[in-house]
C-alpha cells in the first residue's frame, strides 16, 4: 500500500492508472486465492472489461459496429488469459496468450477509431493499459513456448521430494 501512495505522487498518472492501482490492490472476491490474479496482463484485461461496457454505449451512438467490435476483443483478453493459464503445457498456454495478445492489438486499433465518440485523454489511457498488455505477452508467449512453466514446475517438485514431509 505504501507503495501506491508513492507512485501516484511521485509519478504524473491520469486518473485511469490512479483508479487501476487502486483496484487492483484487492482480488474480485471470486478469485481470492487465485494465482492467476498475479498475472499483471489478466489484472489489466479484467479492468478494462469493467471499462468497455461505458465506452461502447457513447461509442455505439455513431458507430454501433465498432462498440461491439471493441466490446468482443477487449473481453477476448482476459478470457484468452484465463483460459491459458489453466493449461499445463507453456506451447498450449502460449497458444491462448497469443490469442489475448492479438486482442489486445485489435482492441487498442479500436480505441484509435472512435474518434470523438470518447475524450481523448480516455482513449490515451485505455491505449497506455493496452500497450502494457501487448509489452506483456509478448514477453512471457516465447517463454512460455520454450517451457518454461513446465521446468519451474519440475524444480519446485525436485525441492518439495528433497526437502521430505514438513515437520510441524
């Protein structure tokens, strides 16, 4: 927490990054003591589906095609996410990444288009939560093809068979 209070007066954030580190400080109360909320990607795509339905009605009013195509990809990230993380092998869960990551793209191409449906200090900071998803996955789907989940999987059950039973 103390952390928070640093980055947002030490470091110039609009409101939308402020709000997300806000938020994400604290799970939804169905994920509690999901690993999967440690993914910064799954946080970010989760936040921005809390986001989407509010911009897609102001941009439905002069382009109802483009809401729902943004609605559709924005809501592709965190369910491609999720539906990885719950693979066991890093050349599936890449495959789903890469998936997420491809909506990530398309849903910041979305938000470039609205035009003035939306303030553009909002798009900005939508795009900006977008980058960071893309920057993201594209850094772990490599990893996470050459196996690397698989072998820290492996080392951890190496040390909990050398450590033996816990003694309490």
């Amino acid at each position: 927490m103390m952390l928070l209070r640093v980055l947002m007066t030490c470091c110039r954030m609009d409101s939308v990054e402020r709000d997300f580190l806000r938020w994400e400080q604290t799970p939804p109360p169905e994920l509690f003591g999901d690993a999967i909320w440690r993914l910064p990607a799954y946080r970010i795509s989760r936040y921005l589906a809390l986001l989407v339905p509010g911009d897609a009605d102001a941009i439905r009013r002069r382009s109802p095609r483009v809401a729902d195509q943004l609605e559709r990809a924005v809501d592709s990230i965190g369910i491609n996410i999720a539906e990885g993380y719950g693979r066991l092998h890093g050349r599936e869960r890449a495959r789903f990444y890469e998936f997420a990551l491809g909506s990530a793209r398309e849903a910041r191409e979305w938000y470039a288009r609205v035009g003035r449906s939306m303030e553009p200090d909002a798009v900005l900071a939508r795009a900006k939560l977008l980058t960071r998803t893309v920057k993201i996955l594209t850094a772990v789907i490599p990893r996470e093809r050459a196996g690397s989940s698989e072998k820290r999987m492996r080392d951890a059950s190496l040390r909990a068979l050398e450590d033996g039973p816990k003694q309490q």
